[in-house]
C-alpha cells in the first residue's frame, strides 16, 4: 500500500472489479483507451491487472477520508 495525506493506492483486487469497469466505461477515458471497450476485452485486462508478473504493478486509488475510489494506476517496467 501506498499512502499519501489524502490517498490510498493498493494493488487492484477482485472486489474492484466493478469500480475499474466503470472507470473503463466512462465516455472521458474511452478515448485515452483507444475508444470503446467490450465487456470482454475489459474482464480479460481485469484478469491481467490481479495476475501480473513481477514487472507491472495494478494499483487502485481510493480517498482516505471516505474511500471513494478516484483512479487507477499502472506501473510498468520500460524495455528497450
């Protein structure tokens, strides 16, 4: 877990699951994922978000004053 004053970062859990597909769903971050994503493509990157490799870290963000889920973070080894 990360932790800064105001947020909470944690590695990405099943019980996410709905909260990162509606971030997945919205009209605004559509177009940074490439347009619009099938419930599918979304549960199989779900399911490679709780079973990365070592070099990639999944982390939800949440406010710490009321646990709102705010974001998602990814953290990925750059290979040349």
């Amino acid at each position: 877990m990360i932790e800064t004053n105001r947020c909470r970062m944690t590695k990405v859990q099943n019980r996410d699951y709905k909260k990162v597909g509606e971030l997945y769903s919205n009209e605004r971050v559509k177009k940074f994922l490439g347009g619009i994503v099938s419930d599918e493509r979304f549960h199989g990157s779900f399911d490679d978000m709780i079973n990365c490799d070592e070099n990639s870290f999944y982390f939800v963000v949440r406010l710490k004053d009321n646990n709102e889920f705010i974001g998602l973070v990814l953290l990925d080894k750059q290979t040349s």
